[in-house]
C-alpha cells in the first residue's frame, strides 16, 4: 500500500501521500488506502511531491471527494504541487478541484 499515516485508530484526518508519477500499482495501492480510511474521517492528500498529474489520479481524486460531498470539505490538499493544479485544469475539472480545502 502507499504512504498512509495511522498514528491514532480514531483520528479526524487521515493523511494520504500521493506519488510523484501514479500509474496502474500506484493508483491500485492510493484506491486501497482510501477505502480503508473511515467515511467520517477527513482524507488530507499530500501532493507535495506530485510531479505528473495523470489522469487516473485526479479522477481518483475526484471520486474520492464525489463519495464525500456531504462533509465539508469533503477533502483537503496539503502543499499542492503546480502539476496538481494544472492537472486538473487541463481536463477541466479545477472547479472540483477547489472543492478542496488548500494547506501548505
């Protein structure tokens, strides 16, 4: 599985490191750690050291945030690289994108 921070069994966030480059395994091995995250519990994406947007991962992404809409926000982001933003420009989708909430 990917990098997934479980530090307290009942945390209120759930930090989830997103690869540089996620292809097949990476975006198999990200799908798995999101399901196993609480559906109460706030996925924050580290997308500090994302440096290829691919178009699995932001519709990863985005089901992730579609499948948690009724919370607010439904996920956050911490330190988003410009491959991230300009990902999810590219396939139009930058209004889903800030339904995210930004940390750096």
């Amino acid at each position: 599985m990917g990098d997934i921070d479980t530090h307290a069994p009942d945390a209120e966030e759930q930090l989830i490191t997103l690869p540089p480059k996620a292809r097949g395994p990476e975006i198999e091995s990200l799908l798995a750690d999101i399901r196993a995250v609480p559906s109460r519990t706030l996925i924050v994406f580290d997308g500090s050291r994302v440096e290829t947007m691919s178009t699995p991962l932001a519709l990863l992404m985005l089901s992730t945030l579609k499948s948690r809409e009724d919370q607010s926000p439904p996920a956050a982001v911490l330190n988003p690289t410009p491959a991230i933003v300009d990902g999810f420009s590219d396939l139009g989708l930058f209004k889903d994108l800030m339904k995210m909430e930004f940390r750096t």
